[in-house]
C-alpha cells in the first residue's frame, strides 16, 4: 500500500471526552491534517457522557484552538466536520452495534475501504474487555486494515500484562496491535539510532572498550497533581522505568539491525532486554534506590510532600524517585554501567542521556594535577532538543593547557526545525502501518519481568526513611551514593544544557 491509502481511516477514540484526547489527540489530528496526511478520514468520538454531536464537534475546535496558534476558523470548522459522537457503555453489545452502524455509514460517506483504528484512550481495565466486545460484536469484521492502539500501562506486572495481551489477543493479531509509548515518539529518541549508525565516529567506540558508563535522567518538577490516585498502584517504577527508561536503555544498547524495519529494530531491542542481569532479593540494595519527595520550597513556594497530596495515603510507602545500575551481559557491553534515574518534584524538567567515554591514560599537559574533563556525548530530548559533544582544546595562550569545548546542535537554533508532537508521529506511524516506535509484547512481556524482581523486595521490606528528599532537589543522597561506590557522579543536568544559536 502506498501512504495516501494507509492515511484513509475510519479513528475510532474511545475516551473522547477525556484530557488525553483533548490535550494531545485532537491536536495531533489536525496538525496532520494541515499536512495532507490525513486525506479521506472519519474520527468517531466515544465516550460515557451524554454528548450531542455538535457539542462535540465545537469541544474538538475549542480543543485545537487552544494548543495551536493562528488557526484558520474555515480550516478548523472543515477539519471538525470529520467528526461525531456516540455515547456508550463499553460492556453493553447493544452499545457496539449501534457504533457498528455508524462505522458502517461513515465508511461508505467518505471511502475509506474498510480501514479502521481503534484508540483506547481510558483505563487499562477497559482495554481486554473492549477488545473483545469489538470482535464479537463485528466491528473488526472489516474489508482493509484493522489496528488497536492503547495507551500504557500495559498492566501492573507480569501476570497481569499476560492476561491483558490474551484478551486482546483475541481480537487483534499482534502486529495489529500498537502499544503507545510516547517517549518512542520524541524526536531525539528516535535520533539515537541516526547518531548510531550513521556516524562511523560513534559506532567504533560504542562499546565497553572506549564507554565508561552512560546516564539516562528523566526528571519532573511537577509532583503528582491530581494523579495520587493513580500513582498509588503505580510509583515510579512501574510508571517510568518500566517502559520510558528502560525502552531508552534497549535503543543506546542494542545492536546494529540487518535492516532499519520494525521487525529488525524490535528483533535487536528484545536482545537487549534479555541481556539485562536480573536482580533478585537482597541484591535490590546494591542495584536500585528508591525516594518519596517531601516537602520544599521552589521560587519563594512551599510544596507539600508526597504524602500530602490529595488522594494519597498519608502513611504511603509510594515511590516517586527511581535510581538505578542495569548492567547488560553480553560482549559489547559487559562492565558497562547504564545509571538510570527519575523522579518527581525535582530541581529540572529534563530528559538528558550522557554518553561518558574513558579517560586517557595519562594527561600530557601542562598542568598534571588537574584533570582532563571526561569526553562525554549529550543527548538532549526534553525540553530543549538536540546533540552536544564535549572535547578539549588548546586554550588560548603560549601555554599548553587543554580546557573544555563543546560542539552543540539544537533542533530550535538557526535551522528553526518544527519537530512533531510525539503523539502527532506516533499515530501517523500508525496509520501507515510503521510499528517501528512502538512496544512489541516480547519488550513488554521482559521489562515487567526485570521490574517485577525489584518490585517484590521492595513490598517485602518497606521504606523507612520516607520523605527521603526535598521537593526541588534532584533525589535522595544513596543515588549518589549508587555511583560513588564504581567511582562516577552524576552529570548536573542543569549544567549540560544544548547551546542555541
């Protein structure tokens, strides 16, 4: 199929109502649209309220208009037009016939050959049973394509991950299913493979000859919010490392791919995740520290603590700061440390991964008590984009001191790239059937079996030292210590930042 036809879909969103689909999915939508890459579509707004379907229509422009700048009423109101409601009880089988008629109606009106995406933007629960209830109710008894896409987490652990995938496994064959994680579809993660296996500077060193050890920091100023809910089944942990972090670690770790395709791209990931060192029991301690923010002041404000926020146990033994060693056994990378970290209500907002190369052996230059500054490779997803490499140099003068250089490219310098939302390329990579950026049950199905080990000790033997850092900082000390102990540190992100020019 070429990509004209793959764009012609009937998007079923179930969880139109809600803030995903408000925030992200509508705008994305349309910024595809503006593109031309969405041509012949339909989008089917599902949701529990009781909606009529130009309160949802004019909802879907508020929604747009918010989060894109300058838009073309007449544009905005044809875009919309694309739209419909239907109000629905997702485990009533008269609620999927009706919304079967719809689909039905809405394929033949614009052409779209049978082609259907169905976006579960709700709770987890919801996921097996819609599954199931569209297949027995025909509403994957399609001509063309049909697609599932749903949002993480993809279960609470392992045993329960297994039995979410047998049920939706019962609707939709594997490769029709499109595990979202949204970090896959940043820009500069998706760059880790071009910086790889273009540059022949890079893909000669990396390896555990020429690479001391690499970071990967993701971290929130934001607390919790209204999530406490939520984040009380999940922690850290589950919500981050388990997908985000560790999906990073697989891409800077695995090997060259035959081919740059889905099936060779995953093929190399899943390697990764099987080469991780599992860590058992008592061994937790030597691997993982965990941290619960308290309270803090930021810019002349106090923050509460974790334990403060609403809908959370006051007496809570939730994580919301995860440090960790992964080692990875196998010859390219064994000794390798990969040092990851992240956590909420912390000094910056950043995603950053830090490439440190070894030293060497021995410093030449005029002042040998002090030390060349390590070789490190930055590469910077969020906020700011882009790649970083520090080196040293001849500093000005007659004497021949080194001192500290940096060679910056920015996504937002003077070549002004507009780079899209991670979910706008996430669902046009959908569309065309690219499941490159998405999470394979085998990557699921290992992570939660490398997380689960962890998360059992810690149940086993609760924190007693929580809050264990100050809202505003950048985590508890014993993740320093983590690095200390192999002799590193952690690199101040705040320190690290991309120069725009």
């Amino acid at each position: 199929m070429n990509q004209n036809q793959q764009s012609n879909a009937l998007i079923m969103i179930f969880g139109a109502t809600g803030d995903l689909a408000n925030r992200k999915l509508f705008p994305s939508l349309y910024r595809l649209y503006q593109k031309g890459k969405l041509t012949r579509f339909a989008v089917v707004g599902v949701g529990r309220r009781t909606l009529t379907n130009e309160q949802f229509i004019q909802n879907v422009q508020n929604s747009v208009a918010e989060s894109i700048a300058n838009t073309e009423a007449s544009d905005l109101e044809t875009f919309a037009s694309h739209f419909c409601y239907h109000s629905h009880d997702v485990t009533d089988s008269s609620s999927y016939i009706a919304l079967k008629n719809i689909a039905d109606d809405l394929d033949a009106k614009y052409e779209l050959g049978g082609n259907r995406v169905f976006y579960l933007a709700m709770a987890p629960e919801f996921f097996g049973p819609i599954a199931i209830h569209l297949k027995q109710d025909g509403l994957t008894d399609v001509a063309g394509y049909k697609r599932l896409i749903i949002e993480k987490p993809f279960g609470h652990d392992l045993t329960s991950a297994q039995e979410l995938n047998n049920q939706i496994r019962t609707a939709f064959s594997e490769n029709e299913v499109y595990r979202i994680d949204h970090y896959l579809g940043k820009a500069m993660v998706q760059n880790i493979e071009t910086i790889r296996f273009s540059n022949a500077i890079f893909e000669n060193l990396w390896n555990n000859r020429y690479i001391s050890n690499i970071q990967v920091t993701s971290s929130e100023t934001l607390g919790v919010e209204e999530r406490g809910r939520y984040y009380e089944t999940s922690g850290a942990l589950r919500d981050m490392v388990q997908n985000h972090m560790l999906q990073m670690v697989a891409l800077l770790a695995m090997e060259p791919p035959i081919r740059l395709t889905p099936d060779e791209i995953r093929s190399e990931k899943v390697k990764v995740f099987r080469a991780m060192r599992s860590i058992v029991g008592d061994e937790v301690n030597d691997y993982f520290v965990r941290g619960q923010y308290g309270k803090g002041t930021v810019n002349d404000v106090e923050l509460p603590s974790y334990r403060e926020e609403p809908m959370v146990n006051p007496e809570s033994n939730t994580e919301t700061f995860v440090a960790g060693k992964v080692m990875i056994d196998n010859f390219r990378w064994a000794g390798v440390p990969f040092y990851i970290r992240t956590g909420k209500r912390m000094e910056e907002k950043s995603t950053k991964i830090v490439v440190q190369f070894k030293d060497i052996p021995m410093n030449l230059y005029d002042n040998p008590e002090k030390e060349l500054t390590p070789n490190l490779l930055v590469i910077h997803i969020q906020p700011e984009e882009g790649i970083t490499l520090h080196l040293n140099a001849k500093k000005a003068g007659q004497n021949m001191e080194a001192t500290p250089i940096k060679l910056s490219y920015a996504n937002t310098g003077i070549a002004s790239i507009n780079t899209p939302e991670a979910y706008e390329k996430l669902i046009d990579d959908s569309l065309n059937g690219d499941a490159t950026n998405f999470t394979h049950w085998d990557e699921v199905s290992l992570s939660w079996s490398f997380v689960d080990e962890i998360s059992q000790a810690w149940s086993q033997t609760p924190a007693t030292n929580y809050p264990n850092y100050a809202s505003g900082s950048m985590g508890p000390k014993e993740a320093d210590d983590l690095l200390e102990k192999d002799g590193f540190f952690w690199w101040p992100v705040n320190q690290l930042a991309v120069d725009v020019c």
